[in-house]
C-alpha cells in the first residue's frame, strides 16, 4: 500500500507532525514499508508519504531551497519517452514533477503521463497545489473547514486528521447502498470530495478552488 497525505493551514497548526502522526495512524501499515514526513517550520503545511520497502528509490519527496517550493507525489511519473531510452519510469516522480511545476506551472500536468497524485508547496506565496493525472488512476481525497485543508490517498487518514466534520453525506451513503460504492466526488462525509481526474485543487489565503485542467 502507498499513498500520501498531509495538510495545510492558513494561520498554521500548534504541532503540525503530531497532525501528519494521526494521518498516518488512521490506517494501519501492513509489512514492511518507508515513510516520510516533512513539515513546513511555521506549522502551514505538512506532507507525508508512505511505500513498501519493495518499492526501491521511489523518489517521493524533493525541495527547491532557492524557490521556496516542495512536492510530494504517489504513484508512478514517465519521462519524455523521446528524451529516453529503456525504462520510461522516472525513479525521481518528485523532483521531475517539481522541475516541471517550476518551470509551467499547472500546465505541465497536460504534457506528463504516468499514474500518480502529486501536492506542491510554495512557502513563498503560502500556496498548496494538487493534482492527479489525466485519467485519475489513483484516488486522492481531500476536504476543507476553518483555514485548514487535509488532502490524502486514503480516506481514513482525512478524517484522522480531526479537522473536518464526520457528518454523513446522505446522498453518498445512498450511492453506497444502492450500488456498492459512492459516486462521482462524492464520499460517506459531507467535508470530503474525491478530486477529479484531471484536476488541480489550489489553497490559498484560508481559499479553495478546483478546476480541471
């Protein structure tokens, strides 16, 4: 199992690693795996990222000291198969999303492929970026309440967060009973949304916006 999760908030949080703990408490980890939490000094924001230890060099975490910028990503990032030859598989997803993201913003996502989800920091602008890809091979959950933003691959770790209501969604929980599973962006809780394929979340100034890209 992998995944990624983590938080943003727009006046910061008392203790952010002990948030990140509790994300990464809310799911249990079975065999042996790597894990890596990084919190933004202020306490704005904080990433952490977890892959099995068969998973060798996943690259899931890279930082632009000169820029301010961070990343993290799940999943798998191909490169320029033009620009290669071999593997296609980028064994840095981190840090090539992050050149990528330095160099076009958002719309560097239109040019790459792969099967992943990916958050960036930009310490300078106090500003979280998510995104998926293209197809949205890989769930990404996320929700917003009082300046705070959670985001994660798994839907316990959200909650487990203990910033967003537990109230259910009552269509969701409609969508589960009917057919097996919610729908759309819907989830069982009224804060939480899966995010599109082919989209970005943008948290700015206590602000969330979605559009696709």
């Amino acid at each position: 199992m992998s995944g990624i999760y983590g938080f943003a908030a727009h006046r910061g949080v008392p203790d952010p690693r002990a948030m990140l703990n509790r994300m990464l408490e809310g799911l249990p980890s079975y065999g042996p795996v790597i894990e890596h939490q990084w919190v933004e000094p202020e306490g704005h924001t904080g990433f952490g990222a977890i892959h099995p230890v068969r998973i060798s060099q996943p690259g899931q975490f890279a930082q632009d000291p000169s820029s301010g910028m961070s990343c993290v990503v799940d999943g798998v990032v191909y490169r320029d198969t033009q620009a290669c030859q071999g593997n296609p598989v980028e064994p840095n997803g981190a840090a090539l999303l992050l050149e990528r993201f330095l160099r076009s913003g958002i719309e560097c996502l239109s040019e790459i492929s792969g099967s992943f989800n990916v958050a960036w920091w930009d310490d300078r602008a106090g500003r979280l970026v998510l995104a998926n890809d293209k197809l949205g091979h890989r769930l990404l959950f996320f929700g917003h309440r009082a300046g705070k933003v959670v985001f994660a691959s798994m839907l316990a770790r959200v909650m487990a967060a203990a910033v967003l209501s537990s109230e259910i969604d009552v269509g969701g929980l409609a969508d589960l009973l009917s057919y097996g599973q919610t729908l759309g962006e819907r989830t069982l809780f009224e804060d939480v949304r899966i995010l599109p394929p082919g989209s970005v979340v943008k948290y700015e100034g206590g602000r969330l916006h979605v559009q696709q890209y």
